[in-house]
C-alpha cells in the first residue's frame, strides 16, 4: 500500500501557521452553510432529488452523452470525445493554435487541472493563465491548489501579498494586506490578458443533455470575462457533468451556493448553448472527457463518487483535511471526497487514501447530493492490498472479540501493560508490527477502568 498520504500529513501537522490557515477558512464557511441551509424546510427533499437525478445520470450517461453532442452540434458547437486526459489536452492545443493563439485565460476548472492542461500548454510552447483570484495566487506561488472550491485556503492575506509583491511584475508599490488591495491588484494585473485574449479555457458545473448548454457557476465575474470575449472557447468538461433536462437546474442551483461558499445564490451564473452570431465566442469547442469515468460507472458502490457537484462541503467538515490540508492528498481532488475519487481515477497510485478518515460520517451528513462517502470509503478498503500481516491481525482480533471472556482478558492485559503511558493519554510509537499504525496515528492508553467494571460499580 502506497504511504504517500501519511507521510504528507506527518509533515502538515507540523505546520501550525497552515493548520491556523485551514481552520479559520474552513469554520467560517461551516457557519455560514449552516446558516442558510437551516432556512430551507424542504432541504433533504432537494437533496433527494439531486441523489435521484445523478443516479438516473449514471444509469444512462452514454445516452445523455450522445443527446448532448446533437443538441450542441446543431447550436453551433463542435463537440470532441477525448478518452483521457492525454487526448484532451492535444485538442485543446490544437484548437488554440488552429485560432493563431499561444497564450489562453482560463476560467476555473477543476477538469483542467486534473489532466494537467497547463503543464501540456507549457511543454508545447504555450501559456495557460489563471483569472479566477485564488487560482491566480496558486499559480504566481508556482503551489498547486489545496481546495476544490478555495485553491489557495492554505494562505493567509499577508502571505498573499508577499507573493504579489515577489511574483507579480505589475504589483502597486506599497502593496499592503487589505483584501480590497489585493483583489484590486489582480483585477488590474488581469485586465490586459481579458483585452487581448483570442482563447478562453473553461470547465462547466453542468452539461445539459436537452439542450446541450452548458452552465458555469463563480463569485467573481472573471470567469464571464473569458467566456464572452475571447473569438474561440474550449470547455473541458467529464461526462459526469451531465443532467438530462434544463429543468434540473432548478435543484442544483439551490443546492450548490449554499453548500459551497454559504450564499443563497450564486453571484455570477453564466449559461451559453453552442454559438450565436454577434454574441460572445465565434468558435465554441466542447471536449467531452472520460479520463477514468467509464471505469468508475462500472463499480455499483463506487460510481457514487461521479455524483458529485464539487461543492467542497465534505472537505469543511472533515477533521482530517481540516488538519493536513489538500496537499497530502496528493491530488487534485482533496478531503473526503477525493479519497474515494482519485483511487478509482488513478486505480493503484492513491490506495492508501480510503483511510485518510475517522469514517465520522460528517461528510455524508452535509453532501448535497447525499453521496454515502463513509460506504465508499470502506468499500475500496476491502479491495485495496491487504498484506499477510494485516490479515493475521485481523484474524485475531475477530478470533478475540468473538469470545466475550478472552475479550475482557485482552482489555485487561492492555490496561496493565499500558500503565507507564496513561499519563500522557496515547502513545506515539509502538514496536513492530503494530508500529505500522502508529506510523500515522496515535494509540490512546486504555483507561484505568473500564466501562463495563464502570456499570457494574454503580449497579451496587
């Protein structure tokens, strides 16, 4: 099994100044979905229905696929299918020199990163710029993103003027902290690439199969910027995305805002179908992407994870991320719910992911679209690499907690010899073999009594 990810995290929670970072972030935005999610009665009616629709998706994606391209087709769109991220990437570097273009805006887009669209630019000769804010101070730290919905969560305000002052050449002297001059900053920076721009790079929160739209939802309005005035766009989109009918957006665009960043509505919808004369981008191109999906629609537990809508919910209420951050994930999708994604995207390079949770469900609890991620997570357990010596203590755990008096006997023995630890409250290392779980984990000491001699001293 891969240690990849405890590693990483060993090395995060060492980092109080990130651990700071996180929960900050991360606990305001908790509060603030709490807040607007508690106004509405019908709530798990919406997610009821958003879990039906994205089922139905799945049960019939190669069909909605094929609906969509026609609809976008007959729009004016040219639909490509790019099987992974390789062929993906080759179309979009074809089209953009094909528009006489070497540099490209993008709008923020998960899909783009997970096939690495901008490192391909860059190896071709090409460039790929961030607008979205938080994008564009990952990129100017050369750092990857460490949130689905907040790339740059791991950074402070000061620590994000240092980076404009080091990295942007076009920074105001005297550049301080206050996020006003900072958003000012990058709104100035960014205006000469909108004017200039001939190609836009786009990902989309949904593909509509009816009518073969597609819908981009931010909080900046920058992402509009590249969707209307460059002459050639190029949306990368997975074949998850899908919704059968337009009115499906009527669910999604509830559920969405205010499981992501706590708002009621989302403050720049953007919704375009195919190329219309005089308005907007002459040349829409729309790269259909597989990279892993099809695979994991073939696995009844699993498929779940192709639900989701990418709000991060799961990532704000989960204790691990909030502690190591998405960096020790060691992909583009972080938290709970890219610990059940990117092993079946990847299979074989993120086994070790599935346990990077304490299975506390609260992930579940805030999915809008009510994927079981705790189910999935045990699920690819059981299929991951199980060593002979996992398995041999695994046998005799079942063989002691089977037997009721043995069972007291081990707790017993365990109290004892953890005597000289109780103090302290757990235990950081343990001899071979049992050192390959705290590797990663700390061993609490078994209290001085038990709760079963507990009862039985008050039953007296």
């Amino acid at each position: 099994m891969s240690t990849a990810f405890p590693k990483a995290a060993k090395v995060a929670l060492g980092m109080p100044q990130l651990r700071s970072n996180l929960a900050h972030a991360t606990g305001t935005i908790r509060g603030k979905r709490a807040k607007v999610v508690g106004e509405l009665d019908d709530w798990e009616r919406l997610r009821d229905t958003a879990a039906a629709i994205k089922a139905d998706v799945q049960h019939r994606m190669p069909e909605l696929a094929v609906a969509f391209e026609r609809n976008a087709t007959a729009a004016g769109a040219t639909v490509h299918w790019a099987r992974d991220g390789a062929e993906a990437n080759r179309i979009a570097a074809r089209i953009t020199r094909d528009a006489g273009a070497e540099e490209v805006v993008k709008v923020k887009s998960m899909a783009t990163q997970e096939i690495e669209l901008n490192e391909h630019f860059a190896a071709e000769g090409l460039s790929a710029w961030e607008t979205d804010l938080a994008e564009l101070i990952v990129q100017l730290a050369d750092d990857r993103p460490s949130h689905i919905l907040v790339p740059a969560i791991h950074y402070n305000r000061t620590e994000i003027r240092d980076i404009f002052r080091g990295r942007m050449a076009d920074a105001p002297k005297g550049l301080t902290d206050d996020p006003a001059a900072l958003a000012e900053a990058a709104r100035l920076h960014l205006r000469r690439r909108f004017l200039s721009a001939k190609v836009a790079v786009s990902g989309a929160n949904f593909a509509v199969a009816e009518t073969g739209s597609l819908v981009v939802v931010e909080s900046e309005g920058n992402g509009r910027m590249c969707l209307t005035m460059p002459e050639t766009l190029i949306s990368i989109v997975g074949v998850e995305k899908l919704l059968p009918r337009y009115e499906d957006l009527e669910v999604f665009m509830q559920l969405l805002p205010r499981s992501s960043t706590g708002e009621r509505m989302n403050p720049y919808t953007s919704v375009w179908t195919g190329a219309t004369e005089g308005d907007g981008p002459k040349d829409v191109h729309i790269i259909l992407l597989d990279n892993g999906r099809t695979e994991v629609l073939a696995d009844e537990v699993g498929r779940q994870a192709l639900s989701c809508i990418r709000c991060s919910a799961c990532l704000n209420v989960c204790p691990v991320y909030e502690r190591t951050g998405g960096h020790a994930y060691g992909h583009v999708y972080p938290g709970p719910i890219g610990a059940i994604l990117a092993p079946q995207l990847e299979p074989g390079r993120h086994d070790d992911l599935p346990y990077a949770s304490s299975l506390c469900g609260a992930c579940y609890e805030v999915c809008p679209v009510k994927i079981d991620i705790p189910e999935v997570l045990v699920h690819l357990r059981q299929q991951g690499p199980h060593g002979a010596g996992e398995k041999a203590a695994m046998g005799a755990a079942e063989a002691v907690m089977a037997r009721p008096a043995l069972w007291r006997a081990a707790l017993a023995a365990a109290r004892f010899l953890s005597r000289p630890w109780r103090g302290r409250g757990f235990v950081r290392r343990l001899p071979w073999p049992a050192s390959k779980w705290t590797v990663s984990r700390d061993m609490p000491v078994p209290p001085k009594e038990s709760f079963r001699d507990w009862w039985k001293e008050r039953e007296r």
